[in-house]
C-alpha cells in the first residue's frame, strides 16, 4: 500500500482579465511570487522565501507596486507587471549580495 501527497500551489486571477482589459498589466505575476514564497517554505528553503519578502517589503515601502496595490499607497507609484518584476529581481540581486557577503565575514 503505496500514499503519495502532493502540495498544490496556485495563484488566484480572479481579477485578472479586469486589469488586462483595463490595459493595467497582469497582476497573476505577484500571485505567482507570493505562491512561490509559499512552495519554498513548505519546501524549507525558508532564506529564498525570507529574501523575496524581503524584496517585496522593501519594493512596497518604497510605494512601488503595482496598480492593484499603488492605488492604496500613500504617494504609491503604480508600475506596469514588467517594470515591478524587473525591479523586484534588482532588490533580490542587491539582498543576495549582502547575504553572500555576511555568509562569508562568518565563514
């Protein structure tokens, strides 16, 4: 007797042929990130889930988003799917750096 467990994760898009036809981007991207955050916990890889919180806390703080979010923001600058992915993966490059380096003073 043979019990496989499989973990499905999945982003929503409820709302994403409103923003498309609105011609504001795919939000399903940061779904997708924030789904990925939660495979990668559950994986226990928990430093790659905490570095891209940390680039999306960071992103936010900032009032960088996108539309979905600006909107809410206090001075929020809305950016297109693309332009905050690409900014995302910037603040990811610049936290991975800093990480490698602390790894290496300790090691």
């Amino acid at each position: 007797f043979f019990l496989f467990v499989f973990f499905f994760f999945q982003a929503e898009d409820g709302i994403r042929d409103a923003q498309e036809s609105r011609g504001l981007g795919d939000v399903y991207k940061r779904q997708l990130i924030l789904s990925s955050v939660m495979m990668l916990e559950y994986m226990g890889w928990n430093e790659a889930a905490l570095l891209i919180t940390a680039a999306l806390e960071r992103a936010f703080s900032e009032g960088k988003a996108t539309h979905d979010l600006a909107r809410f923001m206090p001075d929020g600058k809305s950016m297109g799917t693309k332009e905050f992915g690409e900014y995302i993966v910037s603040i990811l490059c610049f936290l991975s750096l800093i990480h490698i380096c602390r790894c290496r003073r300790r090691g």
